[in-house]
C-alpha cells in the first residue's frame, strides 16, 4: 500500500545572466548530467528531475511556486553551479513549502592541474556560490539538509539517499490520514496530545470512530474472503494445532480473519494510512486485534496501542522511509528489563501487536488470553527479531512544541529460550547503556511506545525534525547526563525565546 513509483525531487541549479550565452550552457549540460547521474543512483528511491537553470528572482519565485503546487514534487536539491547573487532567492525561499537539500558539490571531481585556466574558473565556482547561497538560507533561518562531496561519490548518493526517503514520509504526513477507533486509554497522559496543533505543524489528520464503523465491515466479510484468508494464513505462518482445520481453536483465528477483513475494509474506503485502538473500547467485537494490526502494520500501515495516535503516524512515516532497504520498522514498547552487574537489556514488546517486518524467520500464528481487557483469547503471530543495530523514536507532545526522542540501540539474540512467552519480542542493549538511556528517556518524557526500526537511522530523523521544525534529543553512545540536562535546559530556553519572539 506504499507507492511511490511517481514521486519526484526536483534538481535546480543556480547561477545567473552575467556568465554569457556559453558559459551557461555548460552549465545546463553540466546539469543536466548530474540530475541524470542521480537519478540512475541506486541509493535514491525516487526520480530527479532537472530544472533549467534558474537565473533571476522570476524564474526562482516560478519554480518554488511550481513546486509547492506540484503534487508528485517532495522537495529540491539545489546546487549553485556559478555564483549566484541570493538576494535573488529571497523571494523563492519565502514561499517555498517543500524540504529542501543544499548539495555542495562542483561539476569535476578533481582540479585539472595541466590546463586549468580563467574559463575553467569562471565556469566552476560552486566552492563560493553555493556559501553566497548558504549564507541567504542561514539570515533567513531556512531549515535545509547540507550535503558536501562529490556528487558521483556513493558516500555523497547515500547521503541524498537518506534524504529524499526523509522527504517521502514528511510527503506522506501531509496527506495522512489517522483513525483513531475508540478514544485514548482512560487517564493514560502521553499518548494524548494537540490533535490540531499536530496537522498544523505535520498535515496529518486526526478523527475518532467507533468500534462499530469498522463492526459493519467486518458484518460483510463473506466465506469466500474468509476462506481465502485463513488460507494465506495457514501458508505464511506456523499454525499450532490447535489452529488448524478442525483444532480447538480454529473458531478464534476464523474471528481474527473477520476482523482484519472488515478492518483492512474500513482503513481502503476511508483512506487511512495509519490506526489506533484500545481494549477499552472494542464494542462487540470479540477479540482485540492481534494477528490483524501485525499483518496491516506488515503491509505498510501506521498503528499505535491505546489511542496513540503520534507513534501511529510515526510508524507509517517511517515505513514509507524504509520501503526497499533490509530490516523492518514495527510498533513497539520497552515492556520489562533484565538488570544483571555485567549487562542490563531491555526486552521490547507488546500485548500483541509487533510488526512481523522485523521477524527473525516464519512467525507462529498461536492463541493465548491477554490477561487484560475481559474478550476472548487472541491470535497473534509470536516470533523473535534477529540481531542488529536499530533505533526507537518516540513524538511526544510537550505542550508548547512536539519534542522528538531518539534511542540508539542494538539488538541481540534473546539468552534464552522463551517459551512461555506468547507474544512477538525483541531484546536491545541500549546506547550508551540502559542506566543512562533510560534516564535521559525519562528526563526528555518520552514515551512508552516508540517506534522501532532496523532500517532507518539517526541521521533520518536528524532530517525529519530539521523538515517538520520540531526539537530532536538523540540518546547514543556519547550520550552523558550532565550534558543531556545541559542540552533540555539550553532547548527550554531556545523555545520559549522562539515561541515568544524575544
């Protein structure tokens, strides 16, 4: 359900009419090979397009025009081939909307010793027209991505890489659409927040329902579409006996397939990329969706426990950022630790409902009581994470901004077998160790759901706060207290003095 087949960053290039007919259309040529260099680029998801070169405040205010009204555009990297006065960016970069990626980079990779002369020079000056440009950008607080090196290094590809697929899920928050099926869980603080402050500052929207508009769906599901899917069941996962054909409790894994069926109807016809729900408020439904949230989660959609509807959208976004690199991204909570004098980890978790993007191996499908929330016994699909480096992220909302939280972590193999455990898990040591991550965590507010992922890195969501203008605290292995409270004291000040103008 992530497509992005049609979306497009936009490559300008700056220069200016003083150059003469000549220079300028080395430029163009020059340009024009590296838009399609880019382009070709495995490590860029998306398509670069080139844009004449823009050489007058006209043709800059256009083509920012064109591109805050261009649907499939997600942003610009611009590059000042020559130099390029920035008075005349002004008014472009006022009006523009779109993220935006600064590339510092020139036309040859190398100074040709041999033969270069005052053309050559006239020709290549990005080493000073595009700090001109970087100079305009800064007086006007414009929040960018700077990329240097040259633009066939991979290092330099991957960088633009990390930062279009950035651009891809700030695209996708702001058309992204929230369903929130019952309210938050009673008295629970952080998973609430500013609904419209939220649109205002991401563009997502988010609506309550109740349990019964997705109940009307799941009223519709036919055999055939029941049949059908208990059959991708059976062939994708590790069924338990009970679960067969003929077990035990084949009846409740039929109930999970109707409401994933009705669910799944509901979020297509209602255009939603991401949901939430709570065991408080499931209406008739008979189980609280289990197997159900993991498979769509699987397929790309965002989802959040107990009416989060912040990681919800967090965790589309970042699917979206993902799409094409190894390893997953999954809701996720830290739910217990194991403290030992020689290592202490967290063991990640939820009641049910972990994304199987970020299983090590075939997941089992089996049926356990929750334990909470007084309905039937649950399916759900039960595995480990295999080992690696990864992130958790929470949003949290901090009532005169959002704040956004970054643990580094790295998975490891659980120490022992679990086979108590019934539920999909994942055991991390954190960075720099869990005595200091967890009271930075905590000393920051951030939450008890995250988002976890496998694939995308701090430098993406170093990105995704730049993009949106909200505040970014990373906890990694540099991370100490002393300056971390240095850091939330200096940010306090920093966003009173900006919210009051001061």
């Amino acid at each position: 359900m992530i497509d992005i087949s049609q979306k497009e960053v936009w490559f300008v290039v700056g220069s200016q009419e003083l150059y003469g007919e000549e220079t300028l259309r080395k430029v163009a040529e020059h340009s024009q090979i590296i838009a399609k260099g880019l382009d070709a680029s495995s490590q860029i998801p998306v398509k670069i397009v080139y844009k004449d070169v823009v050489k007058s405040p006209a043709q800059i205010l256009d083509v920012c025009l064109a591109a805050n009204t261009t649907k499939n555009c997600i942003g610009l990297i611009t590059w000042m081939h020559t130099f390029s006065p920035a008075k005349m960016w002004i008014g472009g970069l006022s009006i523009l909307k779109k993220p935006l990626c600064h590339l510092h980079t020139q036309y040859n990779a190398e100074i040709p010793w041999g033969s270069i002369d005052m053309d050559f020079m006239n020709l290549n000056q990005s080493a000073h027209g595009d700090r001109e440009f970087g100079f305009i950008m800064s007086r006007m607080r414009k929040k960018r991505k700077v990329v240097v090196g040259h633009w066939e290094d991979e290092r330099v590809q991957k960088k633009l890489g990390i930062w279009t697929r950035v651009a891809l899920g700030w695209d996708e928050l702001q058309n992204l659409k929230v369903a929130r099926i019952g309210d938050n869980m009673r008295e629970v603080a952080v998973t609430e927040g500013d609904k419209v402050e939220a649109q205002i500052r991401f563009g997502m929207s988010v609506n309550g329902y109740d349990s019964s508009d997705v109940t009307k769906h799941i009223e519709k599901v036919t055999d055939a579409q029941l049949n059908d899917l208990l059959a991708v069941y059976e062939a994708s996962y590790n069924l338990t006996d009970s679960l067969k054909e003929g077990g035990a409790q084949r009846s409740s894994l039929v109930e999970a397939a109707k409401i994933e069926l009705g669910l799944r109807a509901f979020l297509v016809e209602g255009g939603f990329g991401a949901f939430t729900d709570t065991f408080e408020n499931l209406g008739v439904w008979k189980q609280l969706p289990g197997i159900a949230t993991q498979r769509l989660m699987a397929d790309g959609y965002g989802f959040g426990g107990e009416g989060d509807w912040k990681t919800a959208a967090m965790v589309r976004a970042l699917k979206v950022m993902n799409i094409g690199l190894e390893g997953g991204t999954s809701f996720m909570e830290d739910y217990t630790y194991h403290f030992t004098p020689q290592k202490s980890y967290v063991l990640g978790s939820h009641m049910l409902e972990i994304c199987p993007s970020i299983a090590d191996g075939k997941p089992s499908c089996e049926v356990h009581p929750l334990g909470i929330g007084g309905k039937e016994d649950p399916a759900r699909l039960v595995f480990n994470s295999p080992a690696g480096d990864a992130i958790n992220v929470s949003l949290v909302d901090m009532g005169n901004r959002f704040r956004l939280i970054v643990n580094e972590v790295e998975a490891i193999k659980p120490l022992a077998e679990l086979p108590k455990l019934p539920v999909a898990r994942v055991l991390w040591d954190c960075k720099p160790n869990l005595d200091i991550a967890a009271t930075a965590w905590i000393l920051a507010g951030g939450a008890h759901h995250t988002v976890y992922s496998q694939s995308v890195t701090t430098e993406f969501m170093e990105d995704f706060a730049d993009i949106a203008g909200i505040e970014l605290l990373v906890i990694d292995e540099k991370t100490t207290i002393r300056d971390f409270k240095d850091k939330l004291n200096a940010n306090e000040a920093y966003y009173h003095t900006f919210q009051h103008g001061l």
